[in-house]
C-alpha cells in the first residue's frame, strides 16, 4: 500500500474497520496517519506489520 493510498483512507472519517495486516510497508508513521485521520475507527488489524512498534501502538490510544 503507499503512502497515496494511506492519505486518501486517513481522510475518510467512515472507515470503522481496517485490515492492514501483513502489508510489508506499513509503519508508526502509518498509524500515525491514520490514528489523526480516521476518527471514528474501532479496529484496526496490524497483525504481521514488523515497521508498527509499541511506539505506534502507543499513538493509537492516544487517539482512540
């Protein structure tokens, strides 16, 4: 997925679910993104994701 791809999903405020697991290129700056953009996510899978730290995860319940 690129990052186009994760700006245009980041500015869609109806996305309650996401599946991302197992995309090689997604990172904490992926969560980030998407964390400040999709407001009304519940789930988000990052399973597999080896770029996403705790760091990352951290940055998601700030937001969440």
């Amino acid at each position: 997925m690129t990052s186009l791809a994760i700006e245009a999903i980041a500015s869609s405020e109806s996305f309650k679910l996401l599946n991302l697991s197992w995309l090689v290129n997604v990172s904490d700056a992926t969560v980030v993104t998407l964390a400040e953009g999709c407001k009304n996510m519940d789930d988000l899978n990052l399973t597999g994701c080896e770029f996403v730290t705790g760091e990352g995860v951290c940055t998601l319940r700030k937001h969440g």
